[in-house]
C-alpha cells in the first residue's frame, strides 16, 4: 500500500499546483469573461524569466522576485491592456480566439529567444524522502503542497475577509451595482489580472523543477488546469481548488492503474461526465442558462 | 458582399476560379503542395463555418474529424479500396460520430460545449495513437495511394491539386445550396434566437444535431483528401492544436461569412509560408497578425468589408433621402 500513500501524495502535489493554475482561470473568467487558451503558456512562460534573470548574473532568490514581477507586468499588466481590454466588449469568443494566438506566441518567443531544449530548473523546496508514520514520501511533493495551501489559504483569506476582496467578488458578480456603491471596478478587475499572473508564476516554481522547464510544457498544464476549473464549478473559487486536487490525484492513480497510454483519457471522461450531468460542476452554483 | 453588382460579382468568382485553375500550372511541387493543402483546409473549415458561423453551436473537434477522415481514407485506400467509396466512408463515418457529439450540444451551450467538444478531441488522438491494430499507432500509415481519375492517374502534384480543388468546388456548391435552402435559415435561426425558432415550430433538436453532423461529415472529407495528399499519416496533425487552428481560421475569415473559411484558410497555411523568409520568427509573426487583426475586427475580415460595404449603403442612402427631402421643400 505504501504505493497508492505515494501516489496519492504526488497527485494531491500536482493537483495543489493545478488548482493554483484554475484558481487564476475561474478568476479571470469571472471578472471580465476571458476564457484564457493562453494559460498553460502563462505558467511556463515565468521559469524562463527567471533562467534569464540568472543567466545574467542574478542569485536565485533574486531572479525569483524579478521573474514574478516581470511575470507580473507582462501577463498580467500588459495582457489586461493590450489584449483583453479592446476585445472585451466584443463577447467571449474572439478574444478566446486571440488569446489561442498569444499562446502560440509566447511558445515561439521561449522557443525562438531562450531553448528548444528542456532545461533543468532549481527547486526551491528541499528534494529528497522523508519518513512519515513508516512510509517514505518525497520531501518535493509535501513541499510543494505546503507552499501551494499558503497560497490558496492566503487568497481566500484576502477574497472573504478582507474589504479589498469583498470589492473584488461584488466587481465580479456585478459590475454594475458594484460601480454604484462606489467600487472602483476597473481596478478591481485588473488586480485580479495581477492575481493571476502571482498565481501562475508562483505555480511555475513549484512544477518546472519537477517536469523542467520546456516551451512546449504549456499545453498539458493548461488543459489540466482547464478540466479542473471546469470539473471544480466554473465560477467558484473553492470549486477550482477541488477539481485541480481531484484532477491531480486521479491523473496520478490513472497513470498507475489504467494504462500509461489512455492516462490522459480519465480527466477528458470525467470532464464529459461532469457537464453532461452536472454543468455547473461539482462546487459551482447552477448558472441561468442566457436562452 | 451585397454591395457589388451581380455581374461583377460573378466575373469576380470566373476570375478567382480561373486563376486557380491556370496560374499554379507552374508552380513547384511545394507550391502545389501548400495550395492542395489551402483547398483541403478550406473544406475543413467551410464545415465548422456551418456549425459555428450559421448554426451558433462552438466545436473544438473540427481537427478530430479531419483524423476520422484520414484514416478511414488511409485504412481503406491501403486495402485496395478506391478513393471514392473511402470519401464515401469518411462521410458516413464522421456525420454519424459527429451527430452523436452534437447530443451534448442539447443540454449544454457555448464554453461548456466547447469543452466537451475539446475532451472529444484529445479522446480521438488517443485512439489514433493507441490502437495500433487498426491505425499504426505512431509509426501511422505510409504509402496511401493516390486515386485514378477518369482513367487518369494524379500520382504529380499538378493532376491532385485539381483533385482537391475540384473537390473544393463540389463542396463549396453543395454548401452554397445549403444555406439558402430552409435548412440553412434553420441553422441561422438557431444560432440567433434558439427559443423563438423552436416557437416558429424549427425542430431545434434535430437541426442541432444536423448541424454537427452536417460540419463534421465536411471535416471528414477533409481528412479523406488530407491522406492521398500526405501520402502518410501519423496521429500527431490530428491533436488539439489542429482544431483550434481550425477555428481561428473561421474566426479570423469572418464566421458566419461565405467566404469567410476560405480567406481563414489562406491566412493560417498560405501567411506562415510567406513570412518563412523571417526564418524562426514566422509563427511569431503569424500570432501578432491574428491578434491585431482580432483586435482591429473581431467578426474577422469579412468583417471590416461587411461593416465598410454597410457604411457606404447608410451614406448612399442618406443622400438620397437629403436629394428627396431639399426637393420636396423646392415643391412646398
């Protein structure tokens, strides 16, 4: 059985770090209706900022805090105004559209400008087993996980008790009584942009040291962090924390028991299962359908 | 396009056709090559045109059902089969898995059909890459013959561009036909108002299921053409990435638009070739072009001609009644 605990703790790891990822997407949507294709790319893109950081000489810890600034500025600053802002007021999908085409991009920018090649990238969680209750579990994973709560611990904190995140949820749910009370909505909604881009970044140091950073590494998260966004409940926070930890573990378990060439198969069935008979997924609240 | 005269329009089309017809005749065996593959694309895409632009129904499997098409085509032409009863088969194959995604469209709409229609997609590339059995797995099928046409055989690049654009054309006159037929106002007032077609008495659910069927059984010829053009299949143009390159090309043609796939297919497989000078930045390029473009006309390109062509009507059309309005006050 010390098998299944292993696996179990490595999915629950993976599935902290998607659920960071869908955390960033279920945002987005919810305060301006953008359906980021680009996510994926988001999350790779911030490890390679940081390689760059120190291939010209910074410390580690300092390239971190400039990779999540930069990360900051570029996906979150410089996405909202340049990309999402002109496009919103056209509907959901030209702008899902567009942001297909930013990922293309920003994969052939990395893959132009940095490598082609997989690059191994520094942990900043201690590697190596430790033993808890006579199984031996990989000290990365726990790490992982550990840094992954704080984070999703930290934003509900700010989203629930906090007047900045009650601002935030009522810029959200609606914009416009929000404008009448007197919230500014505009910067409500670029900082979750700002949300966001922390998110991604943050996600990105805790899984490019497991997978290396590669510019094609996008696709797969990204397609993870969407079936979690969209199993959790589309347009609930906790909802995306759920499926990403569910995703996680049932990738991981998939990997194991079903077959290592149908592993990708499991989540795409769920996710079929899930909005044939529950829409608005597990956690979401049921949405008015607009017809 | 309402804007130009019927005999210019027409001259127009004679014109566009001829020129596809005369001009490659010289073109090298790549040119020819990236033409056949423009008139492939642009099937693939007039058929997720009909079930996005004119139906309203999201899919991300267009890709999926290019890959059904090429290997029942591969699978059957390697058998001995003619390519005919392969095109035959391919449609059969990908209207009938097509009509039975279309169920999820019944309950769920827009991004969470979307999804559906994506987990669809990576499902079809498992199958492709998993069952070696039946589609070679990732090693995928060589040698896929071309077809004899009329006595003829197209083995040249020259003789299977006119297979393709041949095909092109049926295609784009059955589609023509279609969406001036009922079906085709079915399928418009399906995507403008579901609940008031469904009040004028439109069976909404057959129409959604037929317009799945309907886009993706185009898909599947695609894919049926894609194989003899390829001459060797393996699963990996079939992923994802091909449905969503799929639909940007409807998007960035203009969806809902004629003419829409066939602008969107020139841009997505003609435009990469010619920004190749470039060298590693084309797809960079390529990428900023579509979002500017998106940005500038989210309807497309179509788009700004609808909208200039719109423009100048309301113009013509004020002056008129200005000329009518300063007359009738000469008279008073």
């Amino acid at each position: 059985m010390s098998n299944l605990f292993d696996l179990l703790v490595a999915g629950l790891a993976t599935g902290a770090i998607y659920a960071l990822v869908a955390v960033g997407f279920t945002l987005l949507w919810q305060t301006s209706q953008t359906i980021n294709f680009a996510q994926g790319e988001f999350v790779m893109l911030p490890a390679f900022l940081i390689l760059a950081a120190m291939h010209v000489g910074a410390p580690f810890w300092l390239a971190i805090i400039l990779g999540i600034l930069l990360s900051m500025i570029l996906l979150g600053l410089a996405f909202k105004l340049l990309l999402v802002d002109p496009m919103m007021r056209h509907g959901v999908l030209p702008l899902a559209i567009a942001t297909m085409a930013l990922a293309i991009g920003i994969k052939e920018a990395v893959k132009q400008f940095f490598s082609a090649e997989a690059s191994p990238f520094p942990s900043i969680v201690p590697t190596g087993d430790i033993s808890i209750l006579g199984q031996s579990v990989s000290l990365q994973s726990i790490g992982v996980l550990v840094v992954a709560i704080l984070a999703v611990v930290g934003l509900t904190t700010l989203l629930n008790r906090t007047s900045l995140g009650h601002q935030m949820q009522a810029a959200a749910q609606n914009p416009t009584v929000a404008r009448i009370i007197g919230v500014p909505v505009e910067r409500m909604i670029l900082l979750t942009f700002l949300i966001n881009a922390f998110l991604v970044a943050l996600a990105s140091l805790l899984i490019t040291p497991i997978y290396l950073a590669k510019f094609s590494s996008g696709e797969v998260l990204g397609q993870a962090a969407f079936i979690a966004a969209i199993v959790g409940g589309f347009n609930q926070v906790r909802g995306a924390i759920a499926g990403g930890l569910l995703i996680g573990v049932l990738d991981n378990l998939a990997a194991a028991y079903v077959s290592m060439q149908y592993r990708a198969a499991v989540p795409m069935l769920f996710l079929i299962a899930v909005i044939l008979f529950r829409p608005q997924g597990l956690l979401g609240r049921a949405e008015e359908r607009t017809v | 396009m309402s804007g130009f005269a019927k005999p210019l329009k027409i001259a127009l089309g004679l014109a566009v056709v001829a020129a596809l017809i005369v001009v490659p005749m010289n073109f090298n065996r790549y040119g020819l090559f990236i033409l056949s593959q423009w008139a492939v694309m642009s099937i693939a895409a007039m058929g997720l045109n009909l079930t996005l632009g004119y139906a309203g129904q999201v899919s991300l499997a267009q890709g999926a059902f290019v890959g059904i098409g090429a290997y029942a085509a591969a699978i059957m032409t390697t058998h001995g089969w003619p390519l005919p009863a392969a095109i035959l088969a391919a449609i059969v194959l990908s209207f009938a898995v097509g009509w039975v995604l279309g169920y999820p469209a019944l309950r769920v709409q827009h991004h969470y059909l979307a999804f559906v229609t994506l987990a669809f997609s990576t499902l079809a590339f498992l199958v492709f890459r998993n069952e070696s059995w039946l589609t070679g797995g990732i090693y995928g099928i060589s040698n896929i013959p071309r077809p004899h046409v009329f006595g003829l055989a197209t083995n040249k690049p020259l003789p299977f561009y006119y297979v393709c654009l041949g095909s092109l054309a049926i295609v784009s006159l059955a589609v023509w036909w279609l969406i001036r037929s009922p079906w085709g106002r079915a399928f418009m007032a399906l995507r403008e108002n579901p609940l008031r077609a469904q009040s004028l008495g439109v069976d909404t659910r057959r129409y959604t299921l037929m317009a799945f069927a309907i886009g993706s059984a185009l898909g599947g010829i695609a894919g049926a053409l894609y194989a003899p053009l390829t001459q060797y299949i393996d699963p990996v143009p079939f992923n994802l990435s091909l449905s969503l390159d799929l639909l940007m090309m409807v998007i960035v043609g203009g969806a809902g638009f004629y003419f829409g796939p066939f602008l969107g297919a020139m841009i997505a497989v003609l435009l990469p070739e010619w920004l190749r000078f470039t060298e590693g930045y084309y797809l960079m390029l390529y990428a900023v072009a579509v979002m500017l473009l998106l940005i500038w006309s989210p309807t497309g390109i179509l788009g700004i001609l609808d909208r200039y062509l719109a423009e100048r009507r309301t113009k013509a059309a004020s002056a008129l009644r200005a000329v009518a309005k300063s007359r009738l006050e000469t008279v008073q």
